[in-house]
C-alpha cells in the first residue's frame, strides 16, 4: 500500500451539545486527490480546520504528514499549505509581494524565492503582471496564484477549501489542470467542493452528512455502488437515505 | 526575526497604499488639533457688541473705550435711546448690549454709584456669562481704579484673583490632552481592530494561522505598526500643542512619553480585544466609533467636566480609559507633577490593559476551539 499522509482514527468534534464530526476514520494517500464533499453544515470545514491546525479535535487521533496533529502541531504546520475559500492573497500587493509575504512565513530562503517565483511566473504565464495589485486581477488568475502561493513552500499537503467557488467551468478545468500538476509531484491534494463535475476529477471521494462519513471511494466505484449516471445522483441518494425516517425502508439501504 | 520583519514590511505596505488609513493616521491628529485649538475654541475673542449710551458723558465713554480696548468685545452696533434692542439680537448682530442711563456721570457723582444693565443674548448659556462677567470685571476695575482713588472706603476685602496652571485660561490647554487620548484611541484602537478584522474577512487569517506563525507573531505583526505610528502622533500633537499654541509641559518630558506609551499600549489591547469579537471590518469601525470615540468625548472629562454631570454618568466614565489618561497629561503638562501623584491613575492604565489582554487571549482561544 501506498504511503499514509493523512490518518484520522474516531475523530469526534462537539460544539457543546452539537456533533459536528461524529466518529470520522479514513487515511490519505501520498499524491492522492481527495474530494471531501458534503452539504453545507455536514461537518466538512470543521474537520478540515482540524485537519490543518486551526481547530482541535475534542477526542480521536488525527496524523497529517506523519506528525500528531495535537502534539507536534509546529511540524504539521510547516508540512502543509492552506488555500481558504475566499482565496487568501492580499489585494493590496502586488503579486510579489504577495510571494515575498508567503515565503518569509514559511522561511524560503530569498535566493529560492526568486528563482521559484521566476518558475512560477512562468507558468502561469503572467510575467509581465509581477508588479501589479492582486485586486486588479481577473477571478481566475488569483485563484490560479493563490493555489500556487500555497504550494509554494513545497508542503506533503495542499488543503484547498471550496477553491473554485464563483468561477466558471472553464476557468475551473484550468484550475484543476494545476492541481494535476501539484498532484504529479507528489503532492497531496485535499480539496472540499460543492460542484460534483470536480469530484469526478479526484482520485477518491468521500461524501459527509450529518458529521458522518456516509461513503468513500473512488468516483467510478461510488457510481456503479449506487448504479448511479454521476457523482450528482450518488450525492443525492446518499442525502436522500440519509434524511429518510428510521423506519426500515422497504428497499433496504442501498 | 526575520519572518517578523517580512510582516511589519507588509503591514507597512497596506498602511501607506491605503489612502484612508494615511488620512486618519496623519490628517486626522493634525485637523483635530487645529479645529479644536482655534475654531471650537471656548476663549471669549472680539465678541459683538452694541452700546446704548443715553447720557454721552466723559464716564461712559471712558468705560466703552476700555470694553472695546480690552480685545474680549467689538462695537458692533451703536444703539439710539429708543431703538428696539431686541431687533439686534434677533437679528444676531450683537452678543451683548451695554446699556448706560441718562445722566450717568451726573447721577454717580452725586450719589456715589448708578447701575448699568448688560443685556446678553443667552440664547448661547456659556457665552453669556462669561462675556456678562468680562463687561462687569472691567467696568468695575475701572471704577475703582479711576473713581475712587482718592476716596477712603471703609474697610473692605480684595478679591484676587490668580488662575493657577493656566493663567490666560486658555481653553487649547484643556484641549491638547483631549485630542491626544481621542487620536490615540482612534489609531490605536480602532485602526488595528480594523486592521485584524479585515484579515479575518478576506481569509487570510486562516492561511496565517495554518502557517508556522505563532498566533502571538501574528497580534505583534499587526500591531508593532500602529505602536510606532501612535507614538509618532502622540509626539507630533504634543509638539504642536508646544509650538504653535504655547502650551506649556512643565513636568518630565519623559514620564509624559512613558505614560502615553503606556497608554498606546491599553488602545491596542483594546483594539484587539474588540477584533477577537467583531466578524468583519464594519463591525469592527463601529463597536470602535460608538463604542470608544463617543464615550472619549462624552465622559472622559475632555470637554465636560466630569464632576458637573449626574451620578450614574460618574461612575460611568470611571471605566473610561482616556479619562484617567488625560487627568495624567494635564498634571504632568500644565502643573508639572511627578509619578507621585498620578500614580493611582497610572496603575488603573495597567490594570486595564492587562484585563484587555486576557480577555484577548481567552476569546482568541474560543474562536480557535
């Protein structure tokens, strides 16, 4: 089997009474794409934000690039890169700037930092925008850069919240174009969307409701699982059976 | 160290790239000072005034040239016996009227004293009596200094007076500790709990906090700026308030800068505990501006005296941080004290800023949880 970036064992997060995670277990893969996906309010950005150190877990092991994430949470930290919903560059700087910021953060060298950034200028083909404001940007080019600003640092794992939200199918394919890149080096990519189109582009998925991990699997085993067209109708089902009442249907659980 | 200065660099960046930020930080103190020190001033300069002289006589010209040369009044009108007084002040042409009956010499020297009314327009309640007691202080002191020289009256009390602190009773004395407790309020306070919640809004928080920065590097990295530019400011207001209007500092110079740092220091702590609670930028400008603007001008004691209002609004304006700052800036400036006795007001600044640090800390641990 291949190498274990992430390993979540009976993860449970409470906000008082509410269960937010309610008994998570799954493992990621060295250079796997992993969908996270869910309703909004399943549960998916508290574990995230567990997953990246912005939040501790109330009970249950979580190791992410081989550190516990409650004991060693420095080590984790340096070993991940962070992309949040509202993609997170400064729209006051400049695009080096921007990098200069992220590279001081993470402690690149200025050397590094100049050639990296020349190669990341490069391509994404925006040479000639190295000193202009972020805010004057279009949508797509930011979110472009704010991926491979996260990345930037060369981390195990790339976490990427919702990045795609607000673009358009277009500009969304080149950004996951990026995330194949990422991926082809080596780089763990865990990604939480809305849109089902992109979870037919992970590796795996796994599917939350209600703080729980209903299905995980590949999208091609997922659909012939559920004896579903696409990723949209296995997504349905599975919020469909999950909101029946307790009562034992009929047709039993898929 | 190094990462900490790639922060301040870029802290830096969005102060100077961001004009309204620049305008609050270096317009504003300047603006503030300026207005209060020369507009809103409360001094008593060239009032408008008329005169109604029915007896035209050495006395009561004597008395007018020495109204209208103490600088405090212009003529603004000279009224005739008859002429409906009211019309002038309706119409706002005078402040104040003097007004001297028929036969006044006559009637004084015969009888050893006559009256002269002052009519004041008390429509403005401060500016009438201070201009009635400036018309009467100068008419009396006339009297007794050119009437009554050679006349032995029995025995009387003097009343001296000596305006201690203040001797010009100049209200830009008043004014100077004011709008330094309420600039530094406003920079230290509200544009670092801006400054944070703004990061919080655009997401880039969560990437900070994702990184390998200490949530204690991240606070230092946002504030390390605003504590330079207050304390720049603090020293550009008292500068001005030296230089261009003669205030005086008679204490230690550098008490008073240790007690503004110290001061600066409560803001921040301030602005950040008010970032720990505020979502968003708007939020955060207007728990700042109701919250802490208000309450500086209203209670602290900058422009009405604190012991003139009701009991509640006292104890009120006890937990107002500019309150026990400006009592400070006064004793050191104008009366020259030393640490002995603001000391009680000194430790009430630390003892707040370390109750804003940790509640600080304690939300800052919620948020995170």
């Amino acid at each position: 089997m291949k190498e274990k970036v992430i390993e979540v064992r009976n993860l449970i997060k409470k906000f008082g009474s509410f269960v937010a995670n309610d008994n998570l277990n799954f493992d990621v893969y060295k250079g796997e794409i992993f969908g996270f996906l869910g309703a909004n309010g399943a549960g998916k950005t508290t574990a995230m934000k567990i997953l990246c150190g912005l939040s501790s877990p109330t009970s249950g092991q979580v190791k992410v690039a081989g550190f516990d994430i409650h004991k060693e949470t420095e080590k984790v930290k340096r070993n991940i890169g962070y992309m949040s919903q509202k993609f997170s560059l400064y729209e006051d700087l400049t695009i080096a700037e921007n990098i200069r910021f992220y590279s001081g953060i993470y402690g690149i060298k200025p050397a590094e930092r100049k050639e990296k950034m020349e190669r990341l200028l490069k391509n994404l083909d925006i040479e000639s925008a190295r000193d202009s404001l972020i805010g004057s940007l279009p949508l797509g080019w930011k979110q472009k850069l704010a991926f491979s600003v996260a990345i930037f640092h060369d981390p195990k794992i790339v976490f990427l919240d919702e990045p795609t939200g607000g673009v358009d199918p277009i500009t969304r394919r080149k950004f996951w174009d990026l995330i194949y890149e990422a991926s082809d080096q080596g780089i763990t990519v865990f990604v939480t969307t809305h849109y089902m189109d992109e979870a037919e582009y992970c590796n795996r998925v796994s599917i939350m409701n209600e703080g729980r991990i209903e299905a995980l699997d590949t999208p091609e085993n997922l659909k012939n699982q559920y004896s579903a067209k696409d990723m949209d109708e296995v997504f349905l089902k599975i919020a469909r059976n999950v909101e029946a009442p307790p009562k034992p249907s009929p047709k039993g659980r898929a | 160290m190094k990462q900490f200065i790639g922060f301040l660099r870029k802290e830096f960046l969005h102060i100077f790239r961001d004009p309204r930020t620049m305008i609050i930080i270096f317009g504003i103190p300047v603006v503030q000072l300026m207005l209060f020190g020369k507009v809103i001033s409360t001094d008593i300069q060239n009032a408008k005034i008329g005169i109604l002289d029915q007896s035209h006589d050495n006395t009561t010209k004597k008395i007018t040239s020495k109204l209208l040369s103490s600088g405090y009044f212009v003529l603004a009108k000279e009224l005739q016996p008859g002429e409906d007084v009211e019309d002038v002040f309706r119409k706002g042409i005078v402040k104040m009227v003097v007004n001297f009956g028929p036969d006044f010499e006559q009637n004084f020297e015969r009888d050893g004293k006559e009256d002269v009314q002052l009519l004041a327009d008390a429509s403005d309640p401060n500016t009438a009596r201070i201009l009635t007691s400036y018309a009467g202080g100068i008419i009396n002191d006339y009297v007794k200094k050119e009437k009554l020289q050679n006349i032995q009256l029995p025995d009387q009390i003097n009343v001296e007076v000596r305006m201690l602190y203040n001797e010009g009773l100049k209200s830009v004395y008043m004014f100077v500790p004011g709008i330094m407790a309420m600039i530094l309020m406003l920079i230290s306070a509200m544009m670092t709990s801006i400054s944070i919640s703004k990061e919080k809004e655009m997401g880039t928080m969560e990437v900070m906090l994702a990184s390998p920065l200490k949530p204690i590097q991240i606070v230092l990295g946002k504030v390390t700026p605003y504590l330079l530019l207050s304390f720049i400011n603090a020293l550009t207001i008292i500068l001005l308030g030296v230089f261009v209007f003669g205030v005086p500092i008679k204490g230690s110079f550098l008490l008073l800068m240790g007690e503004s740092f110290l001061f600066i220091l409560m803001a921040l702590s301030l602005g950040i505990l008010i970032s720990t609670v505020a979502p968003n930028q708007m939020v955060a400008m207007f728990i700042s501006l109701l919250g802490l603007m208000l309450p500086t001008i209203l209670l602290s004691g900058f422009i009405f005296p604190i012991r003139n209002m009701p009991l509640p609004l006292q104890i009120v304006s006890n937990i107002i941080p500019p309150r026990w700052f400006i009592v400070i800036v006064r004793n050191i400036m104008l009366k020259g004290t030393g640490i002995l006795y603001i000391w009680k007001e000194t430790l009430v600044l630390i003892f707040m800023s370390v109750t804003f640090i940790a509640l600080s800390i304690k939300n800052f641990k919620i948020r995170l949880e």
